[in-house]
C-alpha cells in the first residue's frame, strides 16, 4: 500500500478513535443550536449545518435547532411593498410586520429547514413558540419596537415531546402574549432560555464572526475561553461591544440558569458544529 494512502487511512482512524470521548460526553445530552446568519444564506454552508445537526442526531445528541429569518422577513416585506424599520438596529414590528414575521418564520424558513434536515435523512418536527404554550412572551420594555417581546416563561413539554419521539425540534422564535398577540423574539434569547429550561448540555449561537476576539479587526485574537464572571471586566474595557454585546449576554444567561457551557462559533466555517462538539478542537468562544 502507498504510504501516502496509508498516511490519509490512519489520519482518518485517529479523527474517528480521538471522537470516542466527545460522543460519549455528548450522549443522550441537549444540545440547542441556534441557527442564523451566513450559514442561514449560504446553500452550501445550510447544507453543512443540517449534515451536522443530523449526524449528532443519529449518534445520540438530542438537538434542538432554533432558528431566525431576519432577511427573508424583510424580503418578503419589501415583496408587499412595506419597508422594513429598524430603531437602533432593531426591527420594529407593527402588526402587519408581526403577521408577515410569523408567515415567514413560522412557515417557509421553517418548513424549509425541516425538508433539509428530512432530505440528510434525519426526521424533524417544525414548532414555533406558540405551539403548546411553548413561549409565553410580553411586550417589550424600553424603546417602544412595537410588537417585539420579551421572554415571560417558556414550556419545554413540546420539546420534550419531539426528543423522546426521535425528532429534532426546529423551532422559529415567534411566540404569544397572554392576550393572543404574536410577538417577534430574539433568537439568541429565545435559545438562551429555551436551553436554560431544557437543562442543556450546550449552547450553539452561530453567527457571522470567529467568535469574541481581543482586537475585533484581528481574528487572529480569538479569546477561546471566558469565564461568565468576566464578562463586566471585557465589556468595560471595549473588548465586549457593539453587536457582541447581547450575544454574550444570551450565553451568560444560559450558563447562569444552568446550561452546562455556551458557546459562540463563526457559521462561516463549513462542519463548525461537528468540529467543536467531536474534535475538542474550539472554533470560537466558549462562555463556562
């Protein structure tokens, strides 16, 4: 045999023998990924994410995916001829806005996510926080954004439910008030706390950077590792900001209700899932 080919053949043996351990880590554990961003527009990189999610899935990691829709939202309202409205970076959300959010969200980015899942040959159920009670959302304090909510209290029985049947749960974040009316909720919050009350192994957020870096315009300053009770000192000292600042908050929320570790991976990278759960290799920053 080649030495080349032989030299390819135990790189791949020691890949698969070096994931004993992750996998053993990781099974029968709640894994919630939260899906948006490039990875969400990129056919080649949506694709890799549902290979992922389906693999962990078939190894024994109950994942839970939940997802946004923030471009296809304004698509489609432009589609109608109304404009979207951002305050502060913001949707606001009329009630025009609030129906388009759940046609869209609710319906063809989560039904197509769950046709991808079903075609890697994984089986999926498409929920929203409004099945079962699932999310019980009140109107949004501060700056008025209109029909955008705030988590009141979420029921993972309709997760639980999926999971135990063998389903992955795909899970748009739209969600009731007490009164009926649909509210628009951030999907980095709405997987915090969902993965909260699932007890999660794991908190994904996958978004359009490496991860928190030192220097944002250098991603060669990756900070691999952030304990939750640093996080203050980083958001003091302006390596927290912007944008990264309410990611970061969502994944301390979650560590400090219980989830395990959170974790923020750059969904740019093909197979970034597979490749942080399986190797131990990190590809962004992991909040404990």
């Amino acid at each position: 045999m080649d030495n080349e080919i032989k030299t390819d053949i135990n790189t791949k043996a020691a890949i698969l023998s070096n994931a004993l351990p992750h996998i053993q880590r990781y099974y029968g554990k709640v894994v919630v990924v939260k899906y948006g961003g490039n990875a969400m527009l990129s056919e080649q990189l949506k694709d890799a994410v549902m290979h992922d999610i389906v693999m962990l899935s078939l190894i024994g990691v109950k994942v839970v995916l939940v997802h946004g829709g923030g471009p296809e939202i304004s698509e489609m309202l432009k589609r109608v001829g109304k404009e979207p409205v951002f305050i502060n970076g913001l949707r606001y959300t009329d009630k025009e806005t609030a129906d388009i959010v759940l046609m869209v969200l609710g319906g063809k980015v989560n039904k197509g996510l769950v046709n991808k899942l079903e075609a890697c040959g994984g089986r999926a159920l498409g929920l929203c926080g409004c099945d079962g009670g699932m999310i019980t959302a009140q109107k949004r304090t501060g700056v008025d954004l209109g029909y955008v909510g705030e988590v009141k209290d979420v029921d993972v029985r309709p997760i639980r439910d999926a999971l135990d049947n063998g389903y992955i749960p795909v899970i748009a974040t739209v969600s009731c008030g007490e009164d009926g009316q649909i509210y628009n909720i951030n999907a980095d919050t709405a997987a915090a706390r969902i993965a909260a009350a699932l007890h999660a192994e794991n908190l994904v957020l996958m978004t359009d950077v490496r991860g928190l870096l030192m220097d944002k315009d250098d991603e060669s300053t990756l900070i691999s590792e952030v304990n939750v009770s640093d996080v203050p000192v980083l958001v003091k000292k302006g390596v927290i900001s912007g944008g990264m600042i309410p990611k970061v908050d969502c994944c301390v929320e979650a560590v400090r209700r219980g989830v395990k570790q959170s974790i923020i991976i750059d969904g740019r990278i093909p197979h970034a899932i597979l490749i942080d759960m399986l190797t131990g290799e990190g590809v962004g920053t992991l909040f404990k």
